[in-house]
C-alpha cells in the first residue's frame, strides 16, 4: 500500500488527479486543502510516501497575491 499526499486536493488538477489514484486499490489519497487542519497534513505528511504538490493560487486579484500564496 502507498500512501499519497495530494495537496490542493478540492482545485481541479487536485479533485482529478485524487479521483485517479482513488481507482487503483494500492493507493491511500490523503487530500490536503486550505481548510484542512495543519495536525491532518502533519499526519499525512508522516506516513506518506510520494507528495503531489499542487497547492496555489492561479487567478490572483493582485499580482503579489500569486507569489504570497505560491512562493512564499
């Protein structure tokens, strides 16, 4: 069994890429958001073995808003 740490698991690169991996019965999807709380990614990010990154902002209001919320 591996175990799959998605983060921007509810954007839509996220929600589908979680649906994939959700189809192959090797694999546990632990999706992360915005609104999970920190002590779940701690746990996820304990035990996972492979992390799919795709947490950020792509329509920001203002530009220092896109590298706030994807660089920083």
């Amino acid at each position: 069994m591996r175990n799959v740490l998605v983060t921007g698991a509810k954007g839509f690169i996220g929600q589908n890429l979680v649906l994939a991996l959700r189809r192959d019965p090797c694999i546990d999807v632990i999706g992360v958001d915005l609104d999970t709380p920190e002590v779940e990614l701690s746990r996820g990010l304990a035990v996972c073995d492979i992390v799919f990154h795709l947490a950020g902002i792509n329509r920001p209001l203002k530009e220092e808003e896109c590298e706030d919320g994807n660089v920083g």
